[in-house]
C-alpha cells in the first residue's frame, strides 16, 4: 500500500503563489510516478502536471504550463518520496481542491491509471 498526504493549501489572491507538497510513504519506490490532479465544484477531476520516476518526463496541462512547476524529491531510502507543486501567477479559475496520485511505472501523464491517491487540499484563490 501507499499513502499519499498532501499540505500546503489555502487562501491566496490573484496573482499570488502556493506551493503544495505530497509526502508519499508505505511500499514507495522511485519506480512510482507522481501526478497532481484538481477538481472544482461542480467541475470533473482534471489533469494538472506529472512526473516520472527518473523526474525527467514531465506533462502539464495547458492551463497551467509556464505558471506551475513540477518537482520531486527521492528519498535515498526509498522510504518516503514527496513531490511538490509550485504555482505561481495564480487565477481564481484554480480555485479547486488539489491531489496528488501515484501510478508504478507510469510516465506521470494524464494517460496514466493512477493507483493510489490523497485525501486532498483546497485551494482558493480570491480575486
């Protein structure tokens, strides 16, 4: 099993920036791609950045390329791995509760059947 917890929501204005980070644990490897999704109400879930295991295969979505950055952080141990989101330039269209989701041997893609997931952080963005 893997466990994923996401933090670093919350209320920000436009044009502001958040970083939100996943720590992910349990039977973790670096042979697991990250992605971030987000879902607003009333809204499907949608697609926003992945990664793969090496880190070097990257995909955004289009609303957010050049304003998010996608990063993650191996842990030498394999014991906990965590992958971050930067967002910068934010818009009140982002308004949405953020997740984070695991695949194995995945490319961190939009394609990618996504395994394991968070419980979520809300992010709010006033204008």
């Amino acid at each position: 099993q893997v466990q994923l917890v996401e933090s670093g929501g919350g209320l920000v204005q436009a044009g502001g920036s958040l970083r939100l980070s996943c720590a992910a644990s349990g039977r973790t490897d670096s042979s697991y791609a990250m992605g971030w999704f987000r879902q607003a109400p009333g809204k499907e879930r949608e697609f926003v950045a992945g990664i793969s295991s090496s880190g070097i295969s990257i995909s955004y979505a289009v609303s957010v390329k050049g304003r998010f950055t996608i990063s993650r952080d191996n842990a030498k141990n394999t014991a906990k791995n965590t992958v971050d989101l930067q967002m910068n330039s934010l818009k009140p269209e982002d308004t949405a509760v953020y997740y984070c989701a695991a695949v194995k041997n995945g490319l961190g893609t939009p394609r990618d059947e996504y395994d394991y997931w968070g419980q979520g952080t809300q992010v709010t963005v006033s204008s």
